[in-house]
C-alpha cells in the first residue's frame, strides 16, 4: 500500500509557498493559433531588435567543440576584460546566468526575516517577489502626480534604517532616474550598514540624458557599500545567452557573494558569446543610436496625441493610465493584433504599459495600434 503523497506546501517556507508568480513581457502560452500566425512584435521584454554583433555568432561557432567540457567557473578571462574597460580591480566582479539571478544571491545572502528594502512603485517587480521569500518586506515610494519620483520621500524612508535599497536606474518600467544631487542626498541619508543595490540593467542607454549621473562614483565617494547589476541581456543582446555582472564595492563582498551562489553558472559559449559583444563596441553605438533616435521620435508622436508617459532613460517608453483596468485592456488589445507590451500595475490604483522601442517599422506599426485602441 502506498502512502499518501505529502503535501508540498508543507516542505516550503510560508513565505515561498504564496509567492506571486513573475509575469513576462511575451506571453508564448497565451497565442492562439491565429495569432500564432501573424508576425509578432516583440516589444513587452526590452530586448535588443538590432540583435547582437555578428562576432557573437564567430565565437559561438568557435566554441562548439567545447560543449562536453565545463566552463571556466571563475569567468577570469571575461573579468579581466571588463576590470580594464570599467577601469576597475576584476575581482569586484561577479558574474552569474543574468543579472536576476545576482539579485537572487544577494538577496537570499544578505536579507534577513523582518528586513526591510526600499524600492520605488512601480519598479521591477521581481525585488518584491525575492524579497518576500526571504522574509523581508519592500517599502514602496511611489512617483509623484507630475510622473517624477520624488528624492526627499525615498530620503524619508531610506532614514528610517533599512537593510538595503533597491535603487533601479533608468527604473523598470518608467525609465526614471535620480539627477546627481538627488542621488548624492539620498545615499547620504542612508545609515553605513544600507546596503545599495543598484539595479542599471539599462543604464547604456542612459546615454541620450545628459543629467543622468555616474551612480557608482556617487556612492564610492560616499564610502557606501553597494553593488551595481549589469546585464548583457539588453544592450548587447545577449537576452537569450543569460549573462549578467555585478560591481561591488570591494573584493571581500563579491568573494562572499560568489561562495554563496552556484559553482558553474554560466555556460562556456556564454562566455566566448559576452566576450566578443564586449569586443564590438561599435556594434554596441550603432544600436543604441538607432534606438535613441527612435525613442525621441515616438515620444514627439505621444505628446503630440496627449499620452502621458514617463521621462524614460532606458530602450522602452511607459505610458500612465488611470486605472490598471485600461492598461490592461490595451495591452490585450494590441497582443490580439501581435504586439507584445507590458501592462502592469502603477501607483495605487493607477496603470502602466510600458513598451519597448523597437525598429522604426516595428514602431509605426504599434503607434497605429495604439492609435486605433485609444
Ligand atoms: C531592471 C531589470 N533588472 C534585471 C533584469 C534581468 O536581466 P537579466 O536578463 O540579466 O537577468 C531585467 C530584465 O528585464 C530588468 O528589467
């Protein structure tokens, strides 16, 4: 006789047992089969549309024959490269299969049950779902009417004594940032045990704002421990070759970090992959003029039609609602007709659609959608 089959809720944490589930920008399991034959736009995960630079596919090539043997667990050679571009010591790098997966470490590692994060509402919500599962709480700061965020209401909470921060720059989904003064008084309320994660998963497209500041030297010059999560998953287009680092404030913190993630977490071709994105700096430029360009022209095109959006640094534009309901309602609209954007929820009860700027074809085609739907 068999036994009955436990519960699996009960070999969980309570926390881990009600986590929300993390929902994507591109919905493969909702296509119908009639949408499934129309040409899909991708523009609800902030993906490169230019893709990578062909010497990315020369060393994926190259590195077919090595498949059977295991990475190099250090990624010392990678390290070594972007040490010398960041002008930085290589070993206040880590490195894992994204830059998600780096905030997944830190935040098992360094959160403790009743800790608290700062972050600002709307951000990337996945901070929210890591951090419930350790135990912490997130205080949200939400934006202001006028759609900027505020710095003395992210001071006001920062003072309180947080565990850490969660400072997401250009923010997901909005595209904001923090100006230099801004930044320099927020990092100055913190306490020296705040712990700054600074999340610039965007931060080379940041380019095209001239106020955008050097965060990282803003929070060297204050002494306060952080650590910066980049990705080649954007920019470099590498979204699918999973790939992410992180800057830390000293060689200590990334070696504590690194004991406390997985061993061989980034696949050799990976490697050889980033290495040669990295290499292709021009590659890199043409992209993010292209897609600068692009993101001006369509913001023209939604003042000019009264949308209201946020000043967004990164490769996407957020459109405000008034409700959930209404951003919701679009982005079924537009995925009815093969154009993937993202709805999610903004502050209170408010809406956003964020969308990803994409080629200008791409563009015109969402802009008449969106045209139609409103
Ligand atoms: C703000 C932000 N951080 C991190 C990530 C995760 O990036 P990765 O592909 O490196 O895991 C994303 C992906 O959308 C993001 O928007």
């Amino acid at each position: 006789m068999t036994r009955d089959v436990i519960d699996p809720k009960l070999l969980f944490r309570d926390e881990v047992v009600n986590l929300p589930v993390y929902k994507t920008g591109t919905k493969f399991h909702e296509l119908t089969e009639e949408q499934s034959k129309q040409e899909m736009l991708r523009l609800g995960s902030n993906e490169n549309p230019y893709g990578p630079s062909p010497r990315v596919f020369e060393a994926i090539q190259e590195s077919l024959n090595e498949v059977h043997l295991y990475p190099d667990s250090t990624c010392n050679d990678i390290a070594e490269k972007l040490g010398e571009k960041l002008e930085i010591d290589h070993g206040r790098l880590v490195f894992n299969s994204g830059s998600e997966a780096i905030l997944h470490a830190m935040v098992n590692a360094c959160l403790r049950p009743g800790d608290k994060v700062v972050s600002l509402v709307p951000s990337f919500p996945i901070i929210n779902i890591f951090a419930l599962a350790a135990g912490a709480s997130v205080i949200g700061v939400p934006h202001e009417d006028d759609l900027s965020f505020c710095a003395d209401k992210i001071c006001q909470a920062v003072g309180g004594g947080v565990r850490m921060v969660y400072l997401c720059m250009p923010n997901n989904p909005t595209g904001s940032y923090f100006t230099e003064p801004d930044l320099e008084r927020i990092v100055a309320t913190a306490n020296s045990e705040t712990l700054f994660v600074l999340d610039e998963a965007y931060v080379e497209f940041a380019g095209d704002k001239p106020d955008y500041p050097d965060a990282i030297k803003i929070l060297e010059v204050a002494g306060q421990p952080y650590i910066a999560l980049r990705t080649m998953s954007k920019a470099y287009a590498l979204a699918g070759m999973r790939i992410g680092y992180g800057i830390s404030y000293c060689e200590e913190f990334a070696g504590i970090l690194k004991r406390a993630s997985t061993v061989f977490n980034i696949g050799g071709m990976t490697l050889k992959a980033a290495e040669a994105a990295l290499a292709d700096q021009a590659h890199l430029t043409q992209c993010l003029n292209a897609i600068s360009t692009e993101k001006s022209r369509i913001e023209k095109e939604f003042a000019s039609q009264d949308i209201r959006f946020f000043n967004s640094a990164g490769n996407f534009i957020c459109i405000w609602f008034p409700t959930l309901e209404q951003a919701l309602t679009i982005e079924a609209g537009m995925q009815k007709n093969g154009i993937f954007t993202k709805g999610q929820k903004g502050r209170g009860t408010e809406g956003v659609l964020r969308i990803t700027i994409g080629k200008p074809v791409d563009n015109d085609r969402m802009l008449a959608q969106l045209r139609q739907l409103r």
